[in-house]
C-alpha cells in the first residue's frame, strides 16, 4: 500500500514514509495549583499578565485582571486581589 501511495515509484525514486506526530491537544495538562480560588494575593508578589490577547485569552473586564502565579494564569478581582478562576487552560501555545 505504502508503494501505490508514492506518486514517484513508477520514475525509478525511491519513496520514503514520514512518521506521522500525533496531533497536539488543544488541552493543556494541568498539575497541582499553586493557589486556590478565594485566596487574596500579596501586592507586589505576583504579575499581571499585559496583551492578553497575545496569549489567547479573551480581554479582561469587569474588574478583573490576568495574574501570572508560578507557570498557571488567573482572573484576578483588580481591586481585592482576590483569585477567581484559573486560566491557564484558555491560554495559547505561545503561554511559558
């Protein structure tokens, strides 16, 4: 079968087979979470996460933000600090 798909056999090249990679997944594998949804995050310790169209992800607005916490990306409440989702599932290939 490999032979009847090469369009060059009958010219007397020599036909290879490619190995096929396996289609990456759009999901991404998470592990453990470095913090929990409710936590109130340090000012200055983590962050924020500028173009975040950039990365994928749909533009902030009603008054969260995008934080950077370790490798994940969270919503973040802009005025409290407050985690309230994590994100890094919706980022782009391009997200670290």
């Amino acid at each position: 079968m490999a032979e009847a798909q090469c369009r060059t056999a009958n010219t007397g090249a020599t036909c290879i087979t490619v190995p096929q990679r396996e289609q990456p997944s759009n999901e991404r594998t998470l592990g453990a979470a470095p913090v929990e949804i409710g936590t109130v995050l340090p000012r200055g310790r983590y962050t924020m996460v500028l173009n975040a169209g950039w990365y994928g992800l749909p533009p902030a607005k009603d008054g969260w933000v995008y934080f950077r916490i370790e490798d994940d990306v969270y919503r973040v409440d802009y005025e409290s600090r407050k985690v309230l989702e994590r994100a890094t599932s919706e980022t782009a290939a391009n997200w670290p």
